[in-house]
C-alpha cells in the first residue's frame, strides 16, 4: 500500500506580490492560500466543451474500447505509478493506436533523491521505496526523463537504494506536452443530510450545475483523451468502507480521513444502483465512478477493478488530472530550471498581467531552434510569448513577440508549438510570458521548495525574473523566494550539419553500414562535413589508429552527434566474433531481444529486418569470404 499523506499532496497555494511595481514593493514575497474561486469558473469555460453525445451517455467502460491492462504492485508503496502510466498508456491507445508498457520502476527511481554512489539532482524528497503523487510522475514525464520501457527496467519488489548508473542512460519512448488539472470538489452534509459542495482550497461552495459540469469534463476526457488519475483509500482498516461481495466492489467512503492509494479512473455508470453499496455506508443518490487499482486480478478485485460512489468524501477532493496529448520526441535539448514540476504560483493580487522570464545557457558552439516552450499554469489564462535569440537580456528592444499556434494556458501543463521556429546562435537566449488573466488576476507557475516532495528545489542567480510591466525585472534569486524557478521549458532542435558519406548510411543520429575493424582515421576519411569531428567511446576520444565499434560516437563541432553502428559487431568490440554469431541465433530463435543499435549492427544486408540470412553473411564475413 501507498503512503500517501496530506503533507505529500501538491500544495495549491499561492505566492502574493504587491500591487504597485517597483523592486522594494515585492522583494519580501510571502505565502497566503486564497485562490479567487473565479479560477474554477474560467477553468470551466475552456475545458466544459461537453459533446452533447456525451450528456446522454449514462455508463461508459473504457475497456469496452481498447485494452487496459491490469498490473500489481505487489508489496510496494508504486500505486502512483502504475496509476500514471495507465493513464498515458490509454492515451496512446486511443488516440493514437500505439500500445506501451512503460516501467513503473523507473518513475519511482528516477524521481528518488538518494541512492548507493551518490545524490539524483533531479530527485524529488523521496526514497525509491515511499509513495508519491501525479505530479510527481508529471514532471518526471515533462523532464525529458521518461517514460521508458519496462523493459528497460523491469517491474521489482526490491525498492533499497541502487546505483544512480542504473537510471541513467534510459530511452525516453515518449514527451508528453500537455496535461490538465480537473477541479477539486469536497462534500460536507448539513444537518439536513444534504450534500454541500465546496472547493477545498477556497472553502467557496459549488452549485449542482457547477458539480455536474466538472464531472462532465473528467467523463469527456476519459472518453476522448484516456484514464483520468485519483486519489483513494484501500486497505484492511478501510473495509467498512468497500462491498467485496461483487466481482467489481463498491466503495463508498463517508468520511473526510487521509488518502492512502491511487487509481486511475477508466469509466462511470451514472445508474450505478445504492443497493451495491456496503450496506451499513450507502450513499443517497446512485452514480459511481469505475477505477482501475493496481493489486491484480484477486478475490477481492476478481476484475481488478471497483466502483467510487460520486458522492465518496475522497476521489474528488484532491482534484483528478488527465494527459491530452503525448508525442514522439523531436527535440535535440530541452532547456529548464523545474525537473520537479510547479509547486506554487506567484499571483500579483488584483494585478491582471504578469510577466515571467527564464535565460538560459547553451553551447556557443551550436545553433538551435526552439520550435516549443511549455508553460505550467495554475489557472487558465491568455499568455503571449516573447524571445530574445540573441542573448540574455530582458530588454523590450531585443524581445521579439513570438506567434504561437494556441494563445489560451490551460490549468496544468501546456506546449505551444510556434508558428515559425526561431533560431537561436549565441551562449545565452531568454524566454519571456505575459501571462493575462481572464477577469481574474494572473498567475505564473514555479518550483519552489515547500512541505513533502518539493524540498529539494535549487535555483542559482540570473535563471528566472518576475517582473509587472515588462520593463522592470527582478532576479527571483534576490527576492525572499529562494530556490525559486518559472516554470518554463524551451525545446530545441540542433541544426544539422551537411554531412555526408559515399561509404555509410546516415539516418538521424546514426551512422550505420561500417565494415568490421574500421579505423578511426579509414572512417573519418569516409565521412564529409564542414566542422571539425571527433570520434568517442565511453567519453574519451580515440586516436586514428583505434578501432571504430559499435557504440562509438561522432561529435561535430556543431553539438550534433552521431552513434555508430558496425556491421555484425553485436558485442561492441569492432569485429565480428563467434559471440556476435550466437547472440543473433539467440535472437531469431526468440531468447533474445536486441536493440534498436544492436538491430541496426546486426542488419548487415540493410533490409530492415534482421534474419537468417544477415547471420549467414556474419559468418561468411568472419571466415573472410566476403567483406561486409
């Protein structure tokens, strides 16, 4: 079971700033925890575009649409896990018809704080082995860290402490650019035994229409975009709360105590009957939720799957949220000071218009174009964006406004792909939003550290700026917020050098088609670029003499590289070698998967494929027969 506590939750609080600018009227920034409730109405006016099919579906089962795999977690606290990569694996499934199975060991590792050699600087305030939350797997997503493959990391009961180098060096299959945040709803009963309904951040009590409304949105998306993640109770002590009599139980909480679990939400049954219910703990009005838990097919869960009443005191009270869109990965570098995802906002009160800045570092020896930046938000709001290629500075007369296929933040995590890239040459480039609230004041996304998970944010000087007028800019680093970031992440793409070879194949950023025992200098001989190259393995440059293996990489003075696949050379060493041979006999007898650069090195033929005859010129090759 999951630890999960209040204290770990994401804390929706705000950061007050002054109304008036000028550098002494927010240099002491301090916390309050009012959120105008007309967030929640403009949330709605974006995302309540409800289909009027949608109204009239009753019940839907995500199940009775794609595949939704059941998993366990067995005896680790890695619910969230599993919850989260159900819900971008839906995603993937029914937007896109691409089916995945990502490591859920991973996300639990890569955003832990502490291992055996050593200190993960983009770990959260965790153990691998304790609990966490969707926005702790959000921005493990959003950093560019994962998802990976459970292949690449396969599901254990073990959870101590392990080497850093066993997280590193991981393909991420997938960026996902936009997530949104559903409103959260608590329910308290009068004396008369009805429901109130409130926002628990704002104590500002929701209509029924409002309720519905926020329902209909978590429905629609679970219909077009996938599983929607919540937050529940489970476990022997909370029994009286659940029916185990069904195949699928019902579980009715009526009590507002700590969550300890969590699930993804898959369907609904809005005729769901009352008499399902544990009989001593029934809800007055039938309608459930159905979710998918993380403890496999067993006597309780025959299904794997339960039944939340939506009068339940827990599955609404800390928000749900979804993921709209993930996409393959088609950036070179991402650019960003928050690898643990908003924690907080700075709100400028009564203050319709904010800017926020981040300037950002790169290698002057390469030149990039951002096509994308991501925002976090805490609110739904309009933004413009601005750029200055050139250099660091926040001058008005260098920012250049930047037009972006979307002018509209939604509440969580959105990517902006803009209408014409913008290259950027220099050591320094900034990325500035003017964040315009929408009858509202406006807010701007951080990490900033505060109770639980987020304790271990940084930040240095000259990274993020906060300004009200565009003009005026404060170094966060020197306000009272310390180890304060924008949440802003720029993604860019390396411009490609013209390099060209008559001897290789060039795909991307592999160079294939090498014969065994290549020298470095026979190979750069056969290579034609413009900039100066440099041949590496295992981050120390080879001499001309050396052999080229697989694995090898091709650095250009540009910033690109280029990952070198020999012909046969399945074992890394330059040559073909009898372990070559039986590692591709394993393969094509099925007792062996290979990598995408081992499947490149072994497709000695170049079909696309590799199969019985590629091993018959490996072998033909290693009697010298035949030069490959």
């Amino acid at each position: 079971m999951n630890r999960f506590t209040k204290a770990n939750l994401m804390l929706i609080v705000c950061l007050l700033v002054s109304v008036l600018f000028a550098p002494t009227s927010y240099a002491d920034l301090e916390l309050v925890k009012d959120i105008p409730k007309a967030e929640i109405k403009l949330y709605k006016t974006h995302n309540l575009l409800v289909e009027k099919k949608l109204l009239a579906n009753t019940k839907f089962d995500l199940r009775d649409v794609i595949t939704v795999n059941v998993r366990n977690q067995q005896s680790t606290q890695h619910c969230w896990t599993f919850a989260s990569n159900t819900v971008l694996e839906t995603n993937l499934l029914l937007r896109n018809n691409q089916e995945y199975d990502f490591s859920e060991r991973h996300i639990a590792y890569a955003t832990a704080r502490n291992f055996t050699d050593g200190t993960n600087e983009m770990g959260h305030n965790r153990e691998a082995r304790e609990g966490g939350n969707e926005f702790v797997a959000m921005s493990y997503y959003t950093s560019g860290r994962g998802p990976i493959l459970e292949e690449e990391m396969p599901f254990s009961t073990n959870v101590g402490r392990i080497s850093l180098s066993e997280i590193e060096g991981k393909t991420a299959q997938k960026k996902i650019t936009d997530y949104i945040e559903f409103p959260a709803i608590s329910k308290q009963k009068n004396s008369s035994g009805d429901i109130i309904y409130k926002n628990p951040n704002t104590d500002e009590t929701y209509s029924q229409v409002e309720v519905q409304d926020i329902r209909a949105s978590i429905k629609n998306h679970i219909m077009n975009y996938g599983a929607v993640f919540a937050t529940t109770v489970s476990g022997g002590s909370y029994s009286k709360y659940y029916n185990y009599e069904l195949d699928e139980p019902a579980l009715y909480c009526n009590s507002d105590i700590e969550p300890n679990h969590q699930i993804a939400i898959i369907g609904w049954d809005d005729t769901y009957p009352i008499e399902n219910f544990n009989e001593d703990i029934r809800p007055s009005s039938p309608g459930a939720y159905l979710a998918l838990n993380s403890y496999g097919k067993n006597e309780q869960f025959k299904t794997g799957c339960f039944y939340i009443s939506y009068e339940d005191a827990i599955v609404e009270k800390y928000g749900m949220l979804g993921i709209i869109n993930a996409e393959d990965i088609d950036y070179d570098k991402i650019y960003q000071y928050d690898p643990l995802g908003y924690s907080r906002s700075i709100r400028g009160e009564g203050i319709s218009t904010l800017y926020g800045a981040n300037v950002f570092k790169k290698d002057k020896t390469t030149i990039e174009t951002i096509n994308e930046i991501s925002i976090a938000s805490l609110v739904e709001q309009q933004f413009e964006l601005y750029v200055n290629p050139l250099d660091g500075e926040l001058n008005l007369n260098k920012l250049q406004k930047i037009e972006t296929e979307q002018t509209v933040l939604r509440t969580g995590y959105t990517t902006v792909k803009l209408k014409t890239p913008i290259e950027v040459a220099g050591e320094e480039f900034a990325v500035a939003i003017k964040y315009k609230g929408i009858n509202t004041d406006a807010c701007i996304g951080v990490e900033t550290p505060n109770e639980g998970y987020w304790l271990t944010a940084t930040s240095n000087s000259k990274e993020s700026y906060y300004s009200e007028n565009g003009v005026q800019w404060l170094d966060l680093s020197e306000s009272s917020l310390k180890n304060t970031n924008i949440c802003i992440k720029a993604f860019t793409t390396i411009k490609s050098s013209n390099i060209t070879s008559d001897s290789y194949k060039i795909e991307k950023d592999l160079i294939y088609k090498v014969s065994p025992n290549t020298t470095v200098k026979t190979f750069k001989d056969n290579i034609q670029v413009d900039e100066t190259l440099k041949i590496f393995k295992n981050n120390i440059e080879l001499a001309d003499s050396e052999i080229i293996t697989t694995g090898t990489i091709l650095n250009i003075d540009n910033g690109r590289s280029y990952t070198i696949a020999v012909n046969g050379d399945i074992t890394q060493n330059g040559q073909i070698t009898l372990e070559d041979i039986t590692q591709i006999k394993l393969y094509l007898v099925g007792r062996r998967n290979l990598t995408e650069l081992e499947q490149k090195a072994a497709d000695v033929n170049t079909t696309g494929d590799v199969t019985v005859t590629d091993l018959t010129q490996m072998k033909a090759a290693r009697l010298g027969l035949i030069n490959l």
